[in-house]
C-alpha cells in the first residue's frame, strides 16, 4: 500500500523512468507525427478484384449501337469546376431517357484525385471519369498502369444525330489524336474545346487605330504606341509563366513548321536548339527589354494579371479562351474581347498567318476496371450529340469537341472570335502536347524556371533554351517517366 | 507495495496506444515499405526495387534544394517566432512602468488591447492568410507597392513572391506574422504563472527590464519555451508551410525553384506527377529530419527543472 500520491510525488523514479519524462517523451513523440507522410499511406493499396462483377453488355441494335446491358447501374463522376455540373446533368438526363430502367449515380467534385484515387487503388473505379482539375490524376500512369478502357467503339460507333456518320466524323480536328498516348487506342475523349492565343481588347486596339499585328516589327510598333498612351503591351500570369506558351509555341511553329513543335514533344535531342525556336524567344526578350510588358508582372497571378489587363493596363495577354468566363465580373460591356492567332517574325515564316494552337480540354475517361463500360460510353455519345454540345456552349461559353453545333447558339464576343480564329486556321491547327504529356516539364521547369525566369529579366534567350534543353534531355533520360512520341 | 502496478498501467494504455499504433506507427511502416517499391499511386500493382528511390532522391537538385529550404524554415522560423513573442508577452505582462496606485509587476498601456491584436491572426485560417498577403504582395497593385508609392518610394517597387531572392523571405514572414500571436499568449499563460514577489525582489535589488527577463522570467518560462520551439519547428516543416508556399508562391516553388519545401515536394510527386513511392522516399527523409530537429532541441534544451 505504499503507491499513495504522496510519495510519487518525491520519487521521481517510476519503473525506471521518471513520470515527467515519460510524459514529456509521449508528448514530444506525438507532435512528431504530426507532418509526417502517414497521409500517404491512406490511399494504401488492397490488392482488390479485377471487376468480376462486371454488367453483362446489353444486346447492340440501331438505338443502342454499343450494346449497354439497359437494367445496369452507371456510375458517372464529374469535376466540378468552371464549367459547372449543369451541362452533365442535363445529359444524365437523356440517359435515363433513353434507358429507364437503368441507375445513374451522378456525383461532382472538385477533388477528382481524393474521390478517385482510393477507388483505382481499390479497383472499382466509376464508369465514366472528367478527369479535370487541380487533382487531375496522371494521365500517362493510368494509360500505362492500364487503367483506361480504350474508347474506339465509342467513336467507331454511329453518331448520336446522324445514324450515318461515325462519332470519330463529327468531332474537332486534334480530339482523336489528342486521346491517343501510343499506338491506336484512344484513352480520353476531350469534351470541350479550347482556343488558345493572344487575348487583347478590340476596342482598345481600334482606339490606337491599329489591327491585329501580323508580324513581330509590326507588334513592336503596337506596343511602342501604346505605352505613348500609358499602355503596357502585355502581361501575362507571372506566378505561372506557363500560360505564355499558350502564344509562343504556335509562334514557334509558325515561324519553323510542325516538325519543331513534335520535335519538341518527343524530347528529340537539341530540339529546342532548332533556330525558330531561338528567333521567337529572342522576339519575346524584346518585349522585356523594351519594357513593353506591365510592370510587376512576374509577381502576378493568373487572375490579377487579367484583371489589369482587362482594365486596360496592357493590351495583349496570352491565354485560352476560357478567360472570358473567368474574368467575366471584371471585363467591361464595352471591351470586345477578341482572341488572334499568334504574330510571325515575318513573311518567311513556314506557315501562314492564322496559325493557332487548339485542343481538347475536360478530359473524359472510362476506366478500364468500370462495371459499365458500355454505359460510359454511351453517355458520351449522348454528350457529343448537338443538343448537348450547344446546351454546353449556351451554359458555359465554350465550345465543345463536335465540330460546328454552334448554330443558333448566341455567342459571346469572345466566342465569337474564337470561332472565326478557327475558321481563319483551317487545317493549320498545331496541337503541342508537353503540357499533357510531361507535365512536370512544361509547367514546372520550362514554364517557371526558364520562360518565366527569362521574361523577368534574369536569363537570357541563350541560357533559358540551354536551362530547357537541360530538362527535356533529363527528362528524355528519366525511366520512371513514360515517354510518348508524335506518330 | 508496488503489486500489479503495471497492469494497471497496461490497462490504461491499450485503447490509446492501440489507435496510436494503427493510425499513426502503421502508416509510417507502410510508407517506408513503400520507399521500397514503384508504386504510383494509381494503381494497385507495383513491385519491389530496392534502393532506387533513395539512390534517385541523392542525385536530385530539386530534393537537395527543398531540404535546404526546409532546415532553413525549421531554424529561423522558431529563432524569429518565439524571440518576437517573448519580447511582446514579456512587454505585455511584466515590461510595463511603474504606476501610481497599480500593481507593482504590471505590462505596458494598453496591454490587454495588444494581446487581442496579436492573438487575432490566429483566428485566421492560415489557407486564408496567405491569401490575403497574395494580395497584399501584388507588385502591380497591392497593399505594400501602394504604401511605399504612397510614402515617395515610388521608385521602390519590389516584386516581392516574383523575386527569387525575396521569395522565401516573402513566405517566412508570413508564417511568423500567422504564428507569433499563439506563442504571445503561450507564454503569457506561463507569465502569469511565476509568483509576483519573485519580481518584486528583483526589482528592489535594482534589477532593469533586461536582467529580470533573462534572469528571471525565462528561467521559469523554459519548459514553455522548449515546447513551443519543438512545435513551431514541426509547423515549419509540416503543413503549415506546405499551405503558404502551395497557395502564395509562384508555380508553386518558385520561382525558379527559390521557395520549394519538403511538404510541397512530397505533394507534388504523388499527386502530380503520379510518384507515390518516390514521394514516400522523400517523406522518409522528412520523417528522418524532423526526428532529428526535435532530438536537437530536447537535447540542447535539457535544463535543471525549477520548482516555485
């Protein structure tokens, strides 16, 4: 009976280790876990089944070309970001139209890689993915871990309007080939469809009674104009320097052909060495060292850089054409948005003026572990039909991957102007595909660390191409990173 | 009599120690089982490799870097935090002039009025301070360039998170700006503990503000002092500096890589770039690093305990 309170008190010793110690020890051990990586292993892997449970696939006639099993549940997960949801329930909708005795699970996130990951890792992943946003997951791991259902029945398969022409006939020039990784199978079907280029106010340009430059002297000549006025000529998101590619590399392939763009994509050694790709960075270095761009601008991010300029601080911004929804509370009524494909060097560039870089944006994916594939995909194909294309482009202001379903639709001067850039490109589309192939190297390290290092000042055309050339070998190099190459 | 002491104490602890064990000491296996693997984190399939990730992490610039940021923050943060907060608890509960009629030990005018002050970015989530000084950063039109135009210094107009060599700098005030009111009021606490009279001796014998402080004040305050160090310097390599630089800085981690940490990059290289083991190997090396950091300053912190 001597464990009275008392005596502990003076007997410091309690099984050897002192109490005060014991506690301070227990404490100190527990903030220790605190930033630890346990995080990580919460998406820990369980083995899991390969899917056994999959919905029989239903019997293919003319209304039902891909056969969905019509009494199957279909699981239907969408990133809900600057688009929305509304579009997608819209299609549900027609989905159960079309199949009443089926289930849709319709559900939205903004963070796809948290809902998700856990579910691939499990192996039951939804039936259809937007696979979009900041926690977009890898697209190259799942392509090569074999996680995505190749969508080739889907675009061989007759298209929702018209029973004659295939879904692969009716889509954008570059969506096909933008879901392909290597080889045939075409993993993800790009919904919407984005214009990127050099983003300026139609009235601001008039009021300078100027147009649209065509060449680099005559852009430098814009630009000398305008800041007489007090005008910067650009800005761009500083704090993500790789929203300038978005005007440079069209530039680049514009002035030096396709061939530079692809070489580039394939990690060839010394593409960036090509001298189109030295001429256009130099033309950009002009704008800094001319002071043409706004000053401040390496300390802004996206939406303060368009803010500024959408108050008439600069007049030219390299950006895609979502920028008019999301600065839609700060541009004025009177603004005219309009968007140009990039200026040339001058008239011994390869392609003509017009050249402009668009691509497939929100990208859908079926698993390949779904229970319903075929249910992805017929979702889709109801997507991809005219009703919903312009339901999404009324909604949302874009356009989607069906080529044309814009008639009729009430476009946005934005809009509007991407659409005509579009036609103006006719086939001289390019399509650079680093920002989704390599993602770490076009955002990261040749976006942050050398374009932007280049455009504040602090590195030369000479030294940034070096520094890139640096990555794209290291990178070329790199086994843990799957390579793709341009067919 | 000591019979049956321990099982008692066993049966205390299962229920704590057991979820301890499953939630906190399992996954740190799991992770450095991970290391060990190519695991994406993607899919469930992944095979053992050895020690290639460890090999890759030693020869990879942007870990070097990120783990120099990360010691610099585990250093410096708690030195500046806790100096600054010591100095202001210290102005707020004892530094004070001597008032006719007050108390003899009392803190500046006003004292009551700076504790809330200070305590009242601790209030704020700290996804939503570094928001606010984005905006306040903004070379082009935030509050700092407006003030120092407004002053006549306009010809001064840094671009603050856009300079690599203010960067990192930009981002560690903000964590102190954030913290310090926590540790004000920590330390308070601790303050006003002490027994009065133990100042009031002092101050006949003549002692200033400066020799009562480091004589008497932070001699009792120690233990205090010891684990608000520990805990700032796991705030400054956990999450905490893992929400400013992902939110304020420039790609993030930049520019050109002059503010990447630890935290970021573990983030970064599983849920960005699809490297989930690679990142646990990394995560090792946080683990490793901050054990360290904490053994460091358990040690050096070792002190005679005093009783009052």
């Amino acid at each position: 009976m001597g464990s009275t309170s008392g005596e502990h008190n003076k007997n410091t010793t309690f099984g050897g280790v002192g109490r005060r110690d014991l506690i301070k020890r227990s404490a100190a051990l527990g903030l220790l876990s605190v930033p630890t990586m346990s995080f990580l292993s919460a998406c820990a892997s369980s083995g899991g089944d390969d899917g056994g449970d999959k919905a029989k696939a239903g019997k293919k006639t003319a209304k039902n070309p891909l056969g969905v099993n019509d009494t199957a549940q279909m699981e239907f997960v969408l990133f809900d970001g600057g688009f929305g949801k509304e579009y997608a329930q819209d299609a549900v909708k027609l989905y159960e139209k079309d199949f009443p005795k089926a289930k849709v699970k319709f559900s939205s996130t903004q963070k796809i890689g948290t809902v998700l990951q856990p579910r691939f890792n499990q192996g039951n992943p939804p039936d259809l993915i937007d696979n979009s946003g900041a926690e977009q997951m890898d697209m190259g791991v799942l392509v090569g871990k074999k996680q995505l259902a190749d969508l080739t029945p889907l675009l061989d398969a007759p298209s929702y309007d018209d029973p004659n022409k295939k879904v692969r006939d009716t889509l954008r020039p570059g969506i096909v080939e933008m879901g392909q990784f290597d080889g045939d199978p075409v993993w993800i079907m790009y919904y919407a469809y984005t214009v990127y280029g050099v983003f300026y106010s139609q009235k601001a340009l008039d009021s300078l009674d100027e147009k649209y430059p065509e060449t680099w002297d005559e852009m430098l000549k814009v630009c000398a104009k305008a800041k007489k006025k007090g005008m910067a000529g650009w800005t761009y998101a500083g704090k993500y320097p790789y929203y300038i590619p978005f005007s440079l590399y069209p530039m680049i392939g514009k002035v030096g052909g396709r061939d530079v763009l692809d070489a580039i994509d394939n990690l060839e050694p010394n593409a960036w060495k090509h001298p189109a790709v030295k001429a256009c960075f130099e033309a950009y270095y002009e704008l800094y060292q001319k002071g043409y761009i706004l000053k401040g601008t390496p300390g802004l991010d996206h939406i303060q850089s368009q803010t500024a300029w959408a108050k008439g601080k600069a007049l030219f911004i390299p950006n895609g054409n979502w920028v008019e929804n999301e600065s839609a509370n700060v541009i004025p009524a009177d603004f005219n948005l309009a968007v140009s494909a990039p200026s040339g060097l001058d008239s011994s560039d390869k392609l003509p003026f017009g050249t402009i870089w668009a691509s497939g944006g929100e990208p859908f994916v079926v698993p390949a572990k779904a229970k319903n594939p075929e249910g992805g995909m017929e979702q889709l194909r109801i997507m991809l039909s005219e009703a919903s294309s312009k339901n999404f482009t009324a909604k949302v202001k874009s356009l989607t991957a069906l080529n044309g379903g814009t008639t009729g639709v009430d476009l946005t001067p934005g809009l509007k102007s991407g659409v005509a850039a579009l036609e103006k490109a006719g086939s001289n589309v390019l399509n650079p595909r680093l920002q989704d192939w390599y993602v770490k190297l076009q955002k990261e390290q040749i976006g942050v660390s050398a374009i932007g290092e280049m455009m504040a000042g602090r590195l030369t055309p000479a030294e940034a191409i070096k520094k890139i050339q640096g990555f794209a070998d290291a990178a070329a190099a790199d086994t843990s990173i799957k390579h793709y190459k341009h067919k | 009599m000591q019979h049956g002491k321990y099982r008692f104490i066993v049966g205390f602890l299962t229920v704590p120690l057991g979820l301890y064990a499953i939630f906190v000491v399992w996954p740190f296996i799991q992770s450095i089982y991970y290391s060990f693997t190519d695991w994406t984190g993607l899919s469930p399939d992944f095979k053992m490799v050895g020690f290639d990730n460890y090999k890759k992490m030693f020869h990879d610039d942007i870990f070097w870097k990120s783990l120099q940021h990360s010691l610099l923050f585990a250093l410096l943060l708690p030195l500046v935090t806790i100096s600054l907060a010591l100095f202001f608890s210290f102005m707020i509960n004892v530094g004070g002039r001597r008032r006719k009629g007050g108390p003899a030990i009392s803190g500046v005018r006003g004292s009551s009025f700076y504790k809330i002050v200070y305590f009242f970015p601790q209030v704020l989530s700290i996804a939503i301070v570094a928001l606010l000084f984005q905006f306040a950063y903004n070379p082009d039109s935030g509050a700092i360039n407006s003030l120092l135009h407004g002053i006549g210094l306009g010809s001064i107009q840094p671009l603050w998170l856009g300079d690599p060599n203010l960067a990192l700098w930009c981002v560690m005030a903000v964590l102190v700006w954030s913290t310090v009111g926590f540790f004000v009021v920590l330390f308070s606490a601790g303050m006003a503990s002490i027994p009065a009279d133990l100042y009031e001796a002092a101050l006949l014998d003549g002692a200033g503000r400066a020799t009562t402080f480091f004589r008497i004040t932070l001699p009792l305050l120690w233990d205090t002092v010891q684990s608000g160090w520990v805990y700032m310097g796991i705030l400054a390599l956990g999450a905490e500096s893992f929400a400013v630089v992902q939110i304020m800085t420039m790609g993030p981690g930049g520019p050109d890589y002059s503010t990447t940490v630890m935290v970021l990059y573990v983030y970064q290289t599983a849920f960005r770039d699809g490297q989930a083991a690679y990142a646990t190997t990394i995560g090792v090396a946080l683990l490793v690093v901050t054990l360290l950091f904490a053994a460091i300053v358990m040690r050096l912190g070792r002190r005679e305990r005093l009783e009052f």
